[in-house]
C-alpha cells in the first residue's frame, strides 16, 4: 500500500511536469476499481478569456466515437434487426454502384471492407484540405459526405486486409438511421449516453457549442494560433466529432464493462480482436486491442486529441482529452509506464 501511495505520488509529478515541458491542454483522469488516483485540467479551454481547463470541461473527441456507433449497431443487432454478416446492401435503400456486393456489416466494423473512404490517410495528409471545395458547414448528416466516395471503386477484396475507413463508418451511421428512425446523434444520445449516465456529451454544433466546452486551437508555426471552427465538420456523427468530459468517459467504459448498454456476449464480442493491424496491435468493433492488457480509442482531428483505454489486469481506466491537435499520447504512454504489461 505505501508503495502504490508513493507511485502515485510520483505519477502526479511525473504528469505535471510533463504537462507543463510539452504545454498540454486539456483534461487527465486515472481510476483504478473505484478510486481516483489522478484527476486534473490543464491549459485553456478558451484562451482569449482565459477559462481554465477543468474535469467538468467537455472536450471534442474526433474518431474515439467510433465505439459509440459500434456499440449502437450491436444493439440493433441484438434487437434481430441484423446480424454482424448480413451484406451492406440489404441494410439501406443508398446506391453504391461500384461496391462488392459481398461487404458486410462486420466488414464495415472493423475496416476490412476495402469501400473507399472520404479521406483516405494514404493519400491525404491535411483533414482540411477537405473543406476547400465544400464547405465545413454544410457537412452534418451523414448523407452530406456521400459525395466524397459514394461512386468511388474499391481498394481492395472485402475481409482482405485491415485499412483505417471513415466512410464506412458514415455508411453504418446510416444505417443506425434507416433502422432506428433517428438521427445517429439522437439514437446514441438516447440509447448509449442516457444509460451510461453521460449527462454532459453530445453531438454539439460548432457554431452553438454549450458552456464549458473547450474550443479546439490549432498552433501555427509562428506562434500564432486559431481555433478549429473551419477545420472540421460543423457537426460529428457516426465517425467522429462528440464531446465528452472525462468523467462521463469513464461512466461509459464502466456501463460497457458491466453490460449495462450491451448484453454479456455482445460486449465479449466487441472487444475481442477481429483483425490483425499490426504485430502487437488488433481490432475489435470500434476499439483497438493491445493484448492482453489493453483497450483503448482514441482520435486525433486539427486541434483534438485523445485516448482513453481500460487495462483488465489493474482494472485501471484511463482519459486524456485536449483541445490542441496532439498532446493526448505522450501523456497515454507517461501513465502506461507506471503499469505493467
């Protein structure tokens, strides 16, 4: 005990220096069982009125919402709407006309479904190169970024390979709607936030974000900075783009391990790994898998930043949420040093 004491002790100092060396922005929080072992804000939420950071900060949490609308399809699927094998084309009435009919909905889970994507990370290096031609605020549906790859051709065989894909997690969006009848937002305000006791996130507009919200900046090379307002989508759906503050992130990690939002083999089945990424590195349905001692999401958009992973052995769950465009990671792996493989 006096050693765990003296660890954390340590941690503290070890994140606080590391804060203030790198300038982090944003939000850290560490539980282990039911205990808060750190819990800090760093940084500006909004830097002209100088309003701190705090842990009741809601932060934008780019592509970490993956699992959100992974966890809504299982439901759906729980519900005997679909199955996890049933092809794209029987779940929504949208023409893909140059799609390999074989896609699946597992296919679309866990990127090994080879459909082209909106912005494809092998070929595009600047997410707001996007916005040149269309506007960011048009684009808050899921129908509004069809255009960008709905008669594009395959990049692959499906099931071939895994490919990080955006677009088909806008397609799964879709389909939340189609079977659901509400909107992406709506459905996962209703059926995954409601239960796990998220009060404060949300799928909010860019334009009329609510209090305590941290604005997204992005520095510039010469020191000057401005705020993401024109960089991403004016509002987030089934890929991407909620807000979140740490303490409904661990509420959420806490519902899905409890199979409050899942039935007990669905949640089993979303966190076992699907597909090889990498040596070291799988896939599951909405988060990557480190086995055996980590889960985690996270997401990375101009000026957003985040990880947020759950290691069974410790029962440890962790949540780093920024407001700039990194800084999420380096405190991820400062924490992860304190805790065995």
């Amino acid at each position: 005990m006096i050693e765990w004491v003296f660890m954390m002790k340590e941690l503290h100092n070890k994140i606080k220096i590391h804060a203030e060396k790198e300038h982090f922005s944003g939000m850290v929080m560490v539980k282990r069982d039911d205990e808060s072992l750190f819990e800090s804000g760093f940084g500006y939420a909004d830097r002209s009125e100088g309003r701190e950071n705090t842990p009741g900060t809601r932060f934008g949490i780019a592509s970490g919402c993956k699992l959100f609308t992974a966890v809504a399809i299982c439901q759906l699927i729980e519900r005997g709407m679909m199955s996890f094998h049933t092809p794209l084309k029987e779940c929504i009435g949208i023409p893909f006309p140059h799609f390999d009919e074989n896609v699946t909905i597992h296919h679309l889970l866990t990127h090994t479904s080879g459909i082209p994507d909106y912005f494809d990370e092998e070929l595009m290096d600047d997410f707001e190169d996007l916005w040149k031609d269309t506007p960011m605020y048009l684009m808050s549906k899921g129908e509004d970024f069809l255009p960008f790859f709905q008669d594009a051709h395959m990049k692959f065989s499906p099931g071939e390979r895994f490919h990080y894909n955006n677009a088909g997690y806008i397609i799964l969006g879709l389909m939340i709607e189609n079977l659901s009848e509400m909107t992406v937002q709506d459905y996962i305000q209703k059926h995954i936030f409601a239960p796990a006791d998220m009060d404060a996130s949300g799928y909010f507009r860019l334009d009329c974000l609510p209090e305590n919200t941290a604005y997204g900046y992005i520095d510039e090379a010469d020191h000057s900075w401005r705020t993401n307002m024109y960089s991403i989508p004016i509002q987030g759906g089934a890929d991407g783009g909620a807000y979140v503050t740490g303490p409904d992130m661990l509420s959420f990690w806490e519902a899905l391990l409890t199979n409050k939002l899942l039935n007990e083999d669905s949640t089993k089945l979303i966190s076992e790994p699907h597909v090889r990424v990498k040596d070291g590195v799988n896939y599951g349905y909405g988060m990557w898998l480190n086995l055996p001692y980590k889960h985690h999401i996270m997401g990375y958009d101009p000026g957003v930043s985040f990880h947020s992973a759950y290691y069974p052995k410790e029962n440890i769950k962790t949540v780093i949420l920024s407001n700039k465009s990194s800084g999420a990671f380096g405190v991820s792996k400062l924490i992860e040093s304190y805790f065995s493989k």
